[in-house]
C-alpha cells in the first residue's frame, strides 16, 4: 500500500513538472529530453492542465471534493482526459474510479500516428451511482504516436464522477522525449497484394477519412498500391450518417425519417470515386456504433421506446436514405453493404440490443427485405459477424439467415475474422465453406486482423501463420468456395483499433511485415525470411514464476479474455484477473515454446465460481488439457500437472480457462521444465 501512495504522489509531483516544463504543448516530439515521470496521476483539488487533467470533447467538468463531475456531455465520448504525449513508446497502465448512471465507462488511448489519429480501447467496465467501479487495463502506445491522451467515455452521454484516475509506466521507463519519430517509407516500393491475389479475390482495406485529408501522401499512395477495395472504419456507421442537430432540432418534421449527413464519409467516397476503387459499405444496422435516441419516441431517450411500427419505418428510411444518397452521388462506388452487423449474441441466440426490443426478433429479417428493396441493382447484400467460424455462433447465424436467404434477400457472408494465429485454418475454412453451401452466399473476409502471439519471435511467427492462412483461404477458393474479397482492418499495425495486438500487415511507417510476406510466400510458395534478430525458441529454460506483486505479466489474452491485475489475492497483495471472455476456451495464455524437447511443471493457484478451471495446451485440434480441477466455491484451490513439449515445437502456447464464462483468478503461476 505504502508503495502504491508514493508511487502516486511521485507521480503527482512529476505530473507537474511535466507540465511546468513543457506547458500544456502536447506535441513534444521534437522538445529536448527530458524527464519522464513514472506516474501521472491526475489532481482534482486542481484545475484543468495543473491538476494534469484536461478536458475532452463537448461536456464541462467541474471539480468538489477532490473529485471531477462531467456533465453537459454533448456525446459518448467527452470526459475527463490525461494527456501523456511523453509516454509514446511504453506500456502503460490506466486506472480509475468512476460512478455513474451509465450503462458501462471505458478508458481510450488516442494519439496522431504519422497524421493519422488513432482510438484504441483500454478497458471496459459496468458503473452504478451508488458505487465506484475501478477500471484499469495496460496498453502499448506505438513509439511514433504523437500527442498521446487517455481519455474516460461512457457508453451513452450521462453524467459520470471520477474520483481518481492515474496513468503509469509499466516496466521500465523507456524515454524517447527528444527523439523523432520513423521517417514514412514508400509504399509504393512494396508489391502489390491486390495484383497478387487478381485471380482469386479482391484484396481490400478499412481506412479512416483521416488519410484522405492526411498531409503525408504515403498512405494514401499505399491504398493505391497495395488495395482494390475499401471499407470506411468508422465514417458510414450510423453515429456518423445520423444528423443528430437537424433531427433532434424538427422531431415531427423527422419522425419517421431521422435527418442523415454524410460528411464524414465524403473524404472517402470521393477518394474511391476519383481512384475507381469499389467501397464496402459498412454498417446500416447495428446495436454498436447507434445513438440511442434513434430508438425512442419523440428521439427522447427520457421517455419512451418508439413503437415496432415506428422503428420499421425509420429502419426502412434509415437504410433507403443512405443507400439513395450514396447511389445517386458516387453510383457504382459500393459494391456491398453489410446490411446488419453483429446480430447474433456471445452466448447463444440473439444479442439482445434496441433493434430486438423495439422491432422484435424478426429486425434482422425486415432489415434484409428494405436493403433489397432500396439496393441498386448488383449491390450485395451482406450479414457480417465476429466469432462467425466457431461452432455454436455459426449454427446460431445459420439459422437466423437462412429464411433470409430462402427470401433472396442476401447475396453474402461476411466474415469478420478478428483472430488470433491459435485459430485452427482449417476449422476456419470448413465453417466458411459451410455458410456459403449452406445459404448458398458468396464469402467476403471483412475485417481481418491477426493477433501476434506472445512468443519469442512474433513479427516471424505472425507471418508464418498469414502464410498458412493464406494458403488454406486460396485453397479453398480453388477449390470453389466462392471468396470474393478479403479486407484487412486498417492498413498499419498503429492504426489499429488492437494495435497493440500488432495484427495487421505493415508497421506504423508502412514497412512491409513478415505478416506482408507470409501473405506473398502464400502464393509463391517461399518461406517466410527469418529475421536478423531472430531468436532460437528453444534457448531459454530457466523457470518462468509470476505472483503478479509487481503488476507485471508477461502473458496475454487469448481470443477476446481481458487481464487485469486486481487485489484480494491467494499470497501477496496482487493476483491477475481473467474477465470478458467471449467462450469458455478465451483465457490467460502463456508461450512456453523456449521448453521445447522437455516435459514441464505448470502449477498455480487459481479461484472461480466456474465449476472447473484448466490449464490447456494449444495445439490445433486437440487442445489436451495439462491439468484440471474443481472450483466453483469461490475459495483458492491449487492445480498442477505435467506436459511435454515436443522437440521441434516453434510455436505452442498454453492457457488458462475456466468450465463458464465466469472471472477466473490466477496467482503465483509456476512453470519449469523437470527433465
Ligand atoms: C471498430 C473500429 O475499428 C474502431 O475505430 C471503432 O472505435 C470501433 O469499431 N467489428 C466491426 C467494426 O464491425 O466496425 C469494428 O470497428 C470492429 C469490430
């Protein structure tokens, strides 16, 4: 404890300083070195730049108590904001109490990365007015981020109280102040993936509107060069297109008809017009991503739901509009729409949002009818998921489209495919032949993006997997799985809304990854180069311990399962958290790779009210488990068991999961090779 207050006012002192030195100029990327503080911690006895808070977005902050109310929130997004534009290049973890009427707050990192601004979720949690909820998570900020600021957002425009809020090195300091930042390469110097892929499938990519205004060319030279269609990542989503001002301003005018601009969307369209690429167009309806007043009457959101009646006739406007608009001001420019996004719910059925409530369970099938009505003709109609390749979802998609495209009202699938390089290829591409056998629908891979492993060498080992991937995905389209697009979810691994994932296929400066040349050797049928500092898994045996006193972990999530250090642990303050899984195999993972050729001890302490935890092995298929054990007391039980490593192995994780969907805690985690 006594650490953890130091740690704080050190940080308050040198939150100070920071700004004392460098005032509130947050673009300091080419200032002189200086000092960077551990900890900043935010001061609410203070006000705004000298308490080292600021404030983000349309709402007004007041200070009491030493704490901060924000009201007048005008969107989601505006709060309380930490600028730490000197933390470029770290991990850092945030950390704040919150209370609040809203649905759930969310801690966001965004930065400029070569022109570009970024938005990467932190972390989420659930707030009441009653009580504080502490939300707290780790991220990596990209060393050529600029102007970095961590900002608090709720899921809807409440007022919310912060009573603290911090944000911290995690590691060692790595100070880059008075460095510069990369020089952009030229992407035009890098082959084509679009030419490449001619004869199988478009090549395509989302993008933010930022780089059609952007002052550096690069990116845009690099849509040129590498990409033949396009999807807008945020512009064409309903809380961009809704003009909320002219529709809130006449609500008998808009009753039925909710007003639409396209502002943001333009920058985009216009590119893609210019330069004769096709768009994607991404996303009419969805329960993400939608103000909430669409889906009252009056657009009240203090009064009632609207009627089904009502909701189908703003449904249908809402999708006919947007769809007129854009034929009739860039005809021919989207090729596809997805229709709806995200329908079908984690845990089984339908994922219950306004549209359900509202309309009913038929929503996604009227949303399907009015797209064809209002379609151009040869627009294809999309539905589009995340999770869509694992068994239980699929079987669950399949049965919500399938009188959909008995009706003909949809012509394609869309595969999210937001994965990790543990996902089975072939699994993959058995559940993508079985949507388009079965409903009879073309594939499009709409947002690829691949989580690199935490292994020894996970630039390396990422494109190994792309290449796999790849060949698998071209396999199948020669074989007849009719793919017709594969998109990736943004064009540089700093752009990305995982970027600390490192999921995609160029670096912040658009230098091909191996990832770039695993997709190639795909086609060609080279391995994938070995780095120059590649490292031999197999050199390291020495034990692997953590008790998590330090707040540190080396391991991450698998799939979508969030980690975070929390107290009330089994020895010590601290024990790791494993929350938000989206299956019961989403877990805490580990890469062992370095014990290849060695049987290995894993043992742990572990508490959940699941009713059984495991530790398992991930290896494609099988999937055995190294040992399991009984919990669901909510008291900490021990595990331990013993596994081999094959000779050979390059890449093997394993991980941490529990029988539910239930949190698991997980401390002193012990792993050493015994012979
Ligand atoms: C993401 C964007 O990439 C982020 O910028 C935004 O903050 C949230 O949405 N599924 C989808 C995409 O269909 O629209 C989402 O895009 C990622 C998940």
């Amino acid at each position: 404890m006594k650490n953890k207050l130091s740690k704080l006012l050190a940080g308050a002192l040198a939150g100070v300083l920071l700004f004392g030195v460098v005032g509130c100029n947050t673009n300091n990327v080419n200032n002189e070195p200086h000092d960077v503080p551990m900890t900043i911690a935010a001061d609410f006895t203070q006000k705004e730049k000298k308490g080292n808070w600021v404030t983000y977005g349309d709402c007004k902050i007041k200070t009491q108590d030493g704490k901060a109310v924000v009201t007048d929130r005008k969107t989601s997004n505006a709060g309380v904001a930490i600028p730490c534009p000197d933390y470029r290049g770290n991990t850092i973890n945030a950390t704040a109490s919150v209370s609040g009427a809203n649905d759930s707050v969310t801690i966001t990192l965004t930065y400029e990365v070569f022109g570009n601004i970024s938005y990467v979720n932190i972390a989420s949690a659930p707030t009441t007015e009653a009580s504080e909820s502490e939300i707290s998570g780790n991220i990596e900020i990209p060393a050529n981020a600029e102007n970095a600021l961590v900002y608090i957002e709720a899921s809807d425009v409440r007022d919310y109280t912060v009573s603290s809020y911090s944000l911290s090195i995690v590691g060692d300091l790595n100070n880059l102040t008075g460095e510069p930042v990369e020089q952009l390469a030229d992407p035009t110097a890098t082959a084509s993936l679009s030419a490449a892929y001619a004869d199988y499938f478009k090549f395509g990519v989302a993008s933010p509107a930022t780089v059609m205004t952007n002052k550096n060319d690069g990116f845009r030279q690099m849509i040129l060069t590498q990409f033949n269609s396009v999807t807008p990542e945020n512009e064409l989503k309903p809380e961009n297109v809704l003009d909320r001002d002219t529709t809130l301003g006449n609500v008998s005018k808009y009753n039925e008809s909710p007003a639409l601009k396209f502002d943001a969307a333009k920058p985009i369209l216009d590119f893609c017009k210019k330069n004769d690429i096709q768009m994607r167009g991404h996303t009419l309806i969805w329960y993400s991503q939608t103000p909430s007043w669409l889906f009252y009457e009056n657009y009240d959101v203090n009064g009632q739901l609207a009627s089904r009646d009502l909701m189908l006739k703003r449904m249908e406007n809402y999708i006919a509009g947007v769809m007129e608009w854009c034929e009739k001001n860039y005809p021919g420019v989207i090729y596809a729409w997805d229709v709806v996004n995200e329908a079908a719910a984690d845990d089984g059925g339908m994922r219950d949002c306004y549209w359900k409530q509202t309309i009913g369970d038929d929503y996604v099938e009227r949303a399907f009818e009015f797209a064809r009505k209002h379609a151009p003709a040869g627009v294809q109609l999309f539905y589009n998921d995340y999770n869509e390749y694992q068994d239980s979802k699929q079987a669950d998609i399949l049965a919500m489209l399938k009188p959909i495209a008995e009706a003909g009202n949809i012509d394609g699938m869309g595969m999210q495919s937001h994965i990790s390089s543990g996902l089975n290829v072939d699994n993959y591409v058995a559940s993508m032949k079985k949507y388009a056998d079965e409903l009879g629908v073309v594939i499009h891979i709409t947002e690829l993006d691949v989580t690199a492993p935490k292994s020894v060498n996970p630039m390396y080992d990422q494109g190994v997997y792309m290449k796999k991937f790849f060949e698998a995905i071209v396999a199948a389209d020669k074989d007849g799985v009719p793919i017709e697009c594969v998109t990736v979810w943004g064009l540089t691994d700093d752009m990305s809304w995982k970027s600390s994932s490192k999921p995609l296929l160029f670096y912040g400066n658009l230098t091909p990854k191996p990832a770039y040349e695993g997709v190639m050797c795909a086609l060609s049928g080279a391995e994938v180069a070995k780095p120059a500092d590649y490292v031999e898994p197999k050199s390291d045996l020495s034990p692997f311990f953590e008790d998590y006193e330090n707040k540190e972990y080396v391991g991450g999530p698998r799939y979508s399962s969030v980690q975070k250090i929390v107290g009330d642990a089994y020895e010590g303050e601290y024990c790791l958290e494993n929350s938000e899984g989206y299956a019961e195999y989403d877990g805490y993972s580990i890469d062992v790779t370095q014990y290849a050729g060695h049987v290995i001890h894993v043992s742990f302490a572990i508490k959940s009210k699941a009713d059984q935890c495991c530790c398992t092995a991930d290896i494609d298929g099988t999937w055995p488990h190294i040992c399991e054990v009984q919990t669901g007391t909510d008291e900490w039980v021990l595990a331990e068991g013993d596994f081999e490593v094959e000779e050979g192995t390059t890449m093997l994780t394993i991980y941490i999961e529990s029988s539910d969907m239930s949190p698991y805690y997980l401390d002193n985690l012990k792993i050493e090779a015994v012979n």
